[in-house]
C-alpha cells in the first residue's frame, strides 16, 4: 500500500528537418508470451517459449518477457478505452454526441478490445450517447461505468451494453467522507448488483476505488467474494495516483494468487508513474488495462493509450502489431486533442512533435546506418517518419551528405564535409531553415560545378553567396513591381 497512506522541441519548424526513408534497419522483435491459466486464458506455463530456441536478436531485447515470468500478460491483454468515461472528467472536456460517436468509432478502428461510458444514470444525454454508441454495430465491446447501487444498474443494462463496470470505495477517506457505508454493506450491495447484471447475460466487472490505500484483508475478502459469484473482472483502482510499480506488482501479484477471474487495473498518473505501472500490472498477472487518449482524466488523468502502446511494443512489437491499428494513431490522438483544445505534447511517445527526430551529429550518422541503433519503436509501423535535423551547430557530416543526396547534388566527402562547417559557421548565428540549407549546397555545388569553389576556399564560397542573396532579393523585388504595375487597356 502506498507508503505515505494513513488510513487503510527540436526546431519548432517541420521544414527544417531531413525525411530519412531507411529499410535497412531492423529493430528487435520478441515471439509472444504465454499467459498464465489461473486468470482465465488457456495457455499455461508450458505455453512459455523455451529460451534455448529463441533467436540471438529476441535474447537481445531486454524488454521482451522472459520464460521465467509465467504470471506475465505483457504478450496476452487487453484494452479498456475509457476516454469516453474518464476522459469526460478531464477539465476542458465537453464531448457532443457527433464528437463521442467520432472517438468511438476510431477507437474501434485501431481496435481498443473495450471502450468504457460514462453511466447513463449520470445525465439524460448520457444515456441518450450509451444508446446511439451501442446501436452504431463496433467491434469493439461496449461497456459503461456505474456506482454500485441498483438504480444505477438497472439504467445501465437498458441501454444495450456488452458489459458494467461496477466500483465503490473501499479505503477508510472514502468510506468516511464519500459514501459513508462500512465493508459488510459494500460486499452485500456488491453481490446483489453483480447477480443482477449477470442475470442479464452481459458482462460485470467489479472494483474497489482508492484501493492502495485499502486495507489488504477488506480488498482481498471482498474480491474473493466476487470472483466466487461468477464477476468476469475484479478492478483495482489507484484513485489517487499513490502508488509505485514495486507496490502494483505486489498488490496484482497477491491477488493473482487468491482469484480466478480476470483483473484490471485503472491508473492515475498524479506522480508520473501511470505507464510504468500499467507494464508492472501485466508482468504481475493483470489481464486488462484501461487508458484514455492522451492520458486525459481527472486531474492529470490516467494511463495514455499512445503511451502504453509505446512501452508494450517495445517489448513485443509483432504482437502489437497484429492486435492494433497503429497508423490511426496519429489521427486518434489529433481528434481528441482538438476536441479538449490541447495540443498533443512535443514529448509525447510516438506521435509527439519529436518523437523520431535526431539532432546530434554522431546520433544522425548511426541512424543513417541503422536506425535501430537511436530507435526502439520503428516509426513506419505507425504511419510516420523519421527526420533528421541538419541546420544546427551541431549537425554532423553524414546527414548533410544524406541531403546532399537526395537533392541529388554530386559532392565528394571532403566538399561535403567543407559545406557542413559552413552550415555550422551559420548557424552559430542563427538555426538555418532547411531552404537556407539547400540553398548553400546548391550554391556550393555549383560553384565546384563552374571552377569558381575549391574545397577551403571560404572566400569564394562568401562572395558565391552574397552573390547568390543579392540575385534573391533582386528577383523577389522584380516580382513585386510587376504584380503591383497597372493591368494594360483592353486593345492597347
């Protein structure tokens, strides 16, 4: 339980930077992980691959699962989006229902397993949205978060949901000052919410909120509790965002051990930690995870889908791949984005503005060779681009001479080198825009081209140059006056 508990850009300009279209680098893949059987998947630990018959490049990726951890899911789990429900706790949010429908309907297209509502009992809107999302035919399961109150569920299963989400809290703040009921209520109004949906034939998913700052024998009673009714899941919620990934592994991990259902886990990200907790949860046996787009929430908000997606590729991308759309999620990340009036953070994994771009000079020339070697997520899975940025002091050699090449300019390595410390020279004035780039190359290239330029010749290459500017401005100035001349006399 959490230890403090006392109750139970890079250039701001796209233009400035080199596409580098590489195939030939391979990042490394790890085979797929088998889960274990007591939360309800088929393969057990015989399912795990031997490690003597893996390949040198999967013993090579130390975030590929290893065969030894038989309770990890990290290869066998499942999404609960919930940007529809958490995310409309998110302070700028205010979804219509063209804008639910939207989101819906890309989340099913990258392929989330689940998206989670806000509770029809919430508002009449809401419940109008539940109905018209559940009628719109996804693949994707519908499901919808309610307290654990009878009303609630009643409301809930007449809207056509694949499943109830069902929570209450458990920890002494919230028992207190929230809902004020002791334990034997909560596990009484439990079983009877839960028997109700369960009637209904649809999915009941049952959690305890503040649950890190539970008390372990409440949590582990009640789930058991649960899980021997027939729940299909038991959640744990870090309401407030307290806890650590060495405190989820432990808590996953004790409860793994005491029920057969599945688990998911819901993570805040008030200290940061909400991706690396969400990674610990499957290694600890969790079987679900519940994100929103960007992260967007109460507060800070919860586990990023982008950002979860980013760590679980790393550790076996070819799963990944084979469960979600990954190009769509650029476009995912923009419509909601635009729909909360955010804009999606430079920094953020994958899509964020410089989430593939290299800058310095020996990061540029590795990539150049291998982009595996700067690169754990290859960007081309996504739908993207890697750029290299070159109108910098601290560009190297190797990228100019990338440019060089694809504006398809014949320099020698010594030239290129020489046009490069002039770039510098530049740009230790000012960052040099990929125009003010091609246009030194052209010029120094023509000069070697016409004799006027020798390598070292900084002179020469000055006066090219100005030469050069002068011709600009006198062109771009020829352009004006004639666009501003009176037109002629029809007939003159």
């Amino acid at each position: 339980m959490c230890p403090h508990a006392n109750g139970d850009s890079t250039p701001n300009d796209p233009s400035q930077m080199v596409p580098v279209d590489l195939t030939n680098g391979t990042g490394t893949h790890s085979s797929s992980v088998a889960a274990n059987g007591a939360n309800g998947h088929s393969n057990g630990v015989n399912g795990h691959t031997n490690g003597a018959n893996k390949s040198q490049e999967q013993r090579r990726n130390p975030y590929a699962p290893r065969a030894s951890d038989f309770l990890s899911n990290i290869s066998n789990f499942k999404i609960i989006e919930s940007t529809l429900r958490e995310g409309e706790q998110f302070a700028n949010a205010f979804f219509d229902t063209k804008t639910k429908i939207a989101i819906a309907k890309a989340l099913d297209a990258f392929g989330v397993e689940y998206i989670e509502l806000t509770s029809p009992a919430a508002s009449e809107q809401s419940r109008a949205d539940c109905e018209a999302i559940c009628k719109l035919g996804l693949k994707t399961k519908i499901l919808t978060h309610i307290r654990c109150h009878m009303d609630d569920a009643r409301i809930a299963v007449e809207t056509g949901v694949d499943g109830v989400d069902v929570v209450i809290g458990t920890s002494s703040f919230l028992r207190e000052f929230s809902h004020g009921k002791d334990m034997a209520y909560i596990t009484k109004t439990a079983i009877e919410v839960i028997e109700y949906v369960k009637s209904k034939g649809i999915e009941v998913r049952f959690s305890s909120e503040d649950s890190f700052r539970s008390d372990l024998v409440d949590l582990l009673s009640i789930y058991q509790t649960v899980d021997k009714i027939g729940v299909n899941r038991v959640g744990i919620a870090d309401t407030v965002g307290c806890a650590n990934p060495r405190q989820v592994y432990d808590l996953v991990r004790t409860l793994r051990g005491v029920v057969k259902c599945d688990i998911e886990i819901h993570l805040h990200n008030d200290t940061g930690m909400a991706i690396a907790n969400a990674y610990t949860a499957l290694e600890a046996g969790a079987t679900h995870i519940d994100t929103s787009v960007l992260g967007i929430g109460e507060r800070v908000g919860i586990t990023p889908l982008g950002g979860l997606v980013a760590c679980l590729y790393a550790a076996d991308p070819e799963y990944v791949k084979s469960k979600y759309n990954l190009s769509m999620l650029r476009e995912i990340e923009n419509l909601v984005a635009e729909a909360v009036e955010v804009n999606v953070p430079f920094s953020n994994p994958i899509t964020g503005y410089c989430a593939f771009t290299h800058k310095a000079g020996i990061h540029a020339k590795a990539i150049l060779n291998n982009p595996s070697t700067y690169e754990i997520l290859k960007p081309e899975d996504f739908g993207l681009t890697r750029y290299v940025s070159i109108g910098h002091r601290l560009t190297g050699w190797n990228a100019v001479k990338s440019r060089v090449e694809q504006l398809g300019l014949k320099l020698t390595d010594d030239e290129i080198k020489d046009a490069t410390a002039k770039i510098k020279e530049l740009a230790d004035v000012r960052t040099q825009s990929m125009d003010d780039v091609d246009s030194l190359l052209r010029v120094y290239h023509s000069g070697i081209q016409s004799g006027e330029l020798a390598v070292g010749q900084k002179e020469a290459l000055d006066r090219l140059l100005r030469k050069h500017k002068e011709r600009s401005i006198a062109n771009a100035n020829g352009r004006d006056s004639s666009s501003s001349r009176p037109a002629s006399p029809v007939g003159a």
